[in-house]
C-alpha cells in the first residue's frame, strides 16, 4: 500500500483538500482491498494527513543535499565472502542418520 500511497501523493501534490471517500475507494480497489464504511471514513482522514505530510516534505529545500541510502557513512559493511571448511567430513557422516558411499543420504522428495 505504501507504493499506492506514494502514487496518490504524487498525482495530489499541491492539493490542500480532504480525500475523499471516493478516493479511498479508488486505492482500495487498486491494492484488491476490502473496507467496511467506518475504515474508509478513518482512512480519508489518515491518507490525507500522509498526503499534507508528504507535502510538507516537499517544500524543504534539498537543492545541496546529496542523495544517500544511509543517514551514516557506511563503507565496505559486509565481510569478504571467502570459502571455509569450517566441518570435518568424517564427523559430520558419523552423525547423520543416513550414510552411503561417503554422502549424506537423504529422503527422496520429487519421483
């Protein structure tokens, strides 16, 4: 839904007026959502506070601000994917249930 949401703001921008019931009809409809009389008065009231907020956001001034993907520098946060044999074959054929030919058998799950 949020992507709906980020859709009506877009085409309401600017737009200082309630939504209107028939407006949350309309998003329901798209999202394949079912509303009951009393959650689409409560939604026209919650879409058109995310709507004024949302326009709100859009009269900040971000003309030097640098787009980013995190509110902190993050720099090389994943560790090197690097192949370990972390396990001894032997003991981990001792412990299975199921062993043939030096593999781990299991369960046939497709015929």
């Amino acid at each position: 839904m949020c992507v709906i949401l980020l859709c009506m703001a877009s085409i309401l921008k600017g737009c200082k007026t309630l939504i209107t019931i028939k407006d949350v009809e309309h998003v329901a409809q798209l999202a394949r959502l079912a509303l009951s009389e009393e959650e689409k008065d409560v939604f026209s009231k919650q879409l058109a506070d995310i709507v004024g907020y949302i326009n709100q956001l859009n009269e900040v001034n971000t003309e030097n601000v640098e787009p980013m993907a995190h509110a902190i520098p993050m720099v090389n946060i994943v560790r090197e994917d690097v192949a370990e044999n972390n396990y001894d074959r032997d003991e981990l054929l001792a412990i299975s249930p199921y062993e043939e030919d030096g593999f781990i058998r299991v369960p046939k799950i497709i015929d």
